[in-house]
C-alpha cells in the first residue's frame, strides 16, 4: 500500500476502533489528551494524528501499529475484533526514525551512557536526533539501530564491540536461540532469545549468554519494549 492509502487505511480504522468501544469523539478525545475537533478530522482523512497522539491511540486500544495500518478492521465481526485487541503486545508505540537528505533511514547508535536514556526517549524523534547516525550499505530491508556493548556475557563479543540490529515488531517473530537486542525499562541487554520452557511462565522469555559463567535468566514479555535481531557486528580489529 502506498503512503496515502495507509493513511486512509488507518483513519478508517480509527473510526471502527472507537466505536467498537461505544465512545464518542468527545470522550476519545478526553482520554487521548486531544480535542473533539481533531478526533473528527482524522476520521473524516482531512488531517492525520502526529505521532505521539497515534501512539496514544495504539496503546489505548492495544492494537500494533501493523494491524492498524494493514487490516480492514471493518471487516472483522465484534468477537474477531475483542481477540486481536487482547493480543499481548510487545510495544504499542511506532518506531520513531531519523532520515538523511535523501530521505534514507538512518542508523541511530545507542552508546553504552546513552542506553537508559534511550529506553525512556523511545518514540521520540527529538532524542534521536542527539545519537550518533551512520549507513551501511547493502543492507536488506527494514530499521536498524545500533548499539554498543559492554560487559564480557557475550564472549567471543568484546566490550565496546557495536551490534546492528533489525526491528522485529512482535515477540512471536523471535528465532528461538538467535541473539538479540532488548530494550526495557531499566535499560538495554544483549542476549540469545528462548520463549520460557515453564507452562507457568509462558509470558516470559528466557535470555541466555554465550558466556557459561552468567546464569540464564527470565523477563517479562510485556517489560520488553522494543527488540532488535542482531545483524552485524562491527569491533576492532586485535
């Protein structure tokens, strides 16, 4: 779909979303910090939410930003609706991203002191902005973002090495036991990624090092607010 035809997509979808929930554009508009006036606008396709309002309405609803933009969610019966809208979510919000002149995505690098800051500045174009940017060429389609590494838990990969990662937008499109970046509230690790083995744990996943002497651990699913494949590595040479 071209860029228009997702715009409208979404507004449509907006319009189901909020009336699948029995809620006037008044009271949406209370609940999103927005005004009557807008909501109307973006569901009569005369303007388009700016991205923080759009992530408002994708956590509210619970819905992915690729559900919102690529289902006709009018086609869905109410019972089909209510079970896409409590699918556990990895991160509601849209991936914020910095272009060049060119209008290609760039490459944000997160430094290691930078790492808390980028957990709570997700979502935002502004912060982006003050991280280092870089292209690799050839790379297949999608984002990348890069970040470096410290610690030895990853052995044979070094401290300071930096790891490009690919967005991956839901936790159901891990590679059981390939490495990946997780960004979370307290910061960000690099780890090989399991869905929990426990039945009681199902919501979680298991992260484990490539350095025997660090013990597995779990988290939650719903703690991890971004995840990232791990493409390329780039260190120096010793």
């Amino acid at each position: 779909m071209k860029d228009d035809a997702i715009k409208d997509r979404i507004c449509e979808n907006l319009v189901v979303l909020r009336e699948h929930r029995n809620l006037t554009q008044g009271d949406l508009a209370k609940i999103l910090g927005s005004t009557q006036k807008s909501i109307s606008s973006y569901e009569r396709k005369r303007a388009f939410p700016k991205l923080d309002l759009l992530n408002a309405y994708l956590e509210y609803f619970n819905i992915s930003y690729r559900d919102l933009s690529q289902l006709d969610l009018s086609t869905l019966r109410p019972d089909e609706l209510d079970r896409l809208l409590s699918k556990k979510q990895n991160s509601a919000k849209i991936l914020a991203i910095t272009v060049d002149n060119e209008d290609n995505e760039n490459i944000e690098l997160v430094p290691v002191k930078a790492a808390a800051g980028y957990a709570e500045g997700l979502g935002d174009p502004e912060y982006l902005k003050q991280l280092p940017r870089f292209r690799l060429p050839f790379l297949p389609a999608g984002t990348y973002r890069a970040f470096e590494i410290e610690g030895t838990s990853m052995l044979p990969v070094q401290p300071g090495s930096v790891v490009v990662g690919k967005f991956v937008e839901q936790p159901d499109d891990i590679k059981k036991g390939d490495p990946y970046i997780l960004v979370m509230e307290d910061g960000v690790v690099f780890k090989r990624v399991f869905h929990s083995p426990y039945e009681q744990h199902e919501d979680n996943f298991l992260l484990v090092s490539d350095n025997p002497s660090y013990e597995p651990f779990e988290v939650e699913i719903g703690n991890v607010q971004q995840i990232w494949q791990a493409y390329k590595i780039i260190s120096d040479v010793s």
